[in-house]
C-alpha cells in the first residue's frame, strides 16, 4: 500500500463503502400495464383465476389491488368480516385518501346469511364515500377485478347501452308481469312518457282496451312495490 494512504483516507473509503452497503435498495419499476397485487394476496386463491390481465406483486401498494396510480381495490371476504367487524373501517381510514380518485371495496359473499352485514358495509362505504362491490363466487369477484383494469382506460360512452332512450324503456316495462315488447311500447306511444303511464288512473282514462289497463295496473303495482314511482318520473319525464 502506497505511503500516501494515510488512516483518514482508510476511513473515508471505509465509511463510503459502509453507506452503499446500508443504503436501501430501490423500488422496483411498477408496470401499469399490469394489475398490481399487494403481497398480502400472494396467496389468495382468486389469483389463480385471473387469466385475462397480467399482474405485478408490488409491496408500495396501500391496497390489495391497483388498476392505476388513483384507482384502488380492497378485499375482503364477508367471513372474515364477521370476524373482525372493525377491520375494513380501520383499513379505509389509514389510507391517504386524496391519492384515490376511486377507491372500491370488493367483497367475496362467502358465508350466509349475508343481508344483514352486507346491508353494514353499504352503510359505512356510503359514509367514508367508498364504491362497495358485491361478488357471490370467486368466478365473480376474478371477473370484477379483471374488468376494473381491462375498462380503465375505456370512455364513459363505451360503458353506456346501446339501446335508445325509448327502447330501454320499453325493454324496462316489458319486465312488469303480463307485458310483453309490444304491450311496452303501445303504452309508451300512448302515454308518451312513463310518469304519465304511472301516475295515470282507470278513472281518468277509457280505454277501449282493457289489456291496456290491465299492463298499467302490473306496471304501477311493481312501481309501488319496489317505490320508484317518484324515481321514474323524474328520470323519465323527457322521455
């Protein structure tokens, strides 16, 4: 060794090659071409089913699953929420919240019976303004994920029905029992609105034909039992 090496030359190179050593190593690239998955769900069972979107472990994940930088996904099986009530709030409230543009909690139904929690969570998510996504087998809940990336670049256009304003509605009022396609679209044309057809009366209006009324007397009875008919009139009166 050179006599110019003096101990704080030793030091030196001894304390650089010390920092390289204990620096942390860098974050791996994330692919956002890929579903990223946080390692907690390395071994769930549904990972085995995604075959349709390629996925990337990623343990800076916040949440189960990542479509995109603001797009997260946290998974719960309602078993275990009826085990541990408190986890899935405790979960959404730890979370940076203005990093997610949408935030969704997928819940596997996987134990019965399932109203009463499943009524709960919709409660909380309302509450702490998070989506609540239901899937009642693992087939379900795979589908849900893959689409959730599959459709994230996709416009809001391409998610919309086909069907025009009159033809979804005339396909809505065919679901009434007792009306068919052609029943649906005579009281439309008629009636030229489903807010009129609803809030219409056998008294107020004859008709030469009583399977008319009798379809009218089917669709306002579903109307009021599900108690849409305020709903429909204000969603339909420009049709």
């Amino acid at each position: 060794m050179s006599d110019d090496f003096s101990d704080d030359d030793f030091d030196e190179v001894a304390a650089s090659i010390i920092a390289k050593q204990n620096a942390p190593a860098p974050k791996p690239s994330i692919n956002w071409h890929c579903l990223q998955v946080h390692p907690d769900q390395s071994t769930n069972p549904i990972l085995n089913s995604i075959s349709n979107v390629a996925y990337q472990i990623n343990e800076n994940i916040k949440t189960d699953f990542a479509t995109s930088g603001d797009v997260g996904i946290l998974y719960l099986s309602l078993k275990y929420h009826n085990y541990r009530p408190k986890y899935i709030e405790q979960r959404i409230e730890k979370l940076e919240r203005k990093l997610y543009r949408v935030l969704v909690v997928l819940v596997y139904v996987d134990t019965s019976p399932a109203d009463l929690p499943c009524r709960n969570l919709s409660v909380l998510c309302t509450r702490l303004g998070v989506s609540l996504v239901l899937g009642f087998t693992q087939t379900e809940v795979v589908n849900y994920i893959e689409n959730f990336k599959i459709l994230e670049k996709k416009s809001v256009d391409s998610l919309r029905p086909t069907l025009e304003e009159g033809d979804r509605l005339a396909k809505m009022l065919s679901h009434a029992r007792g009306v068919n396609s052609t029943d649906a679209d005579n009281l439309l044309n008629k009636f030229g609105s489903v807010k009129k057809l609803v809030l219409s009366s056998q008294e107020k209006v004859q008709f030469k034909n009583t399977i008319v009324w009798n379809s009218i007397g089917q669709i306002t009875q579903v109307s009021t039992q599900f108690t849409i008919s305020k709903y429909l009139s204000e969603i339909t009166s420009r049709a």
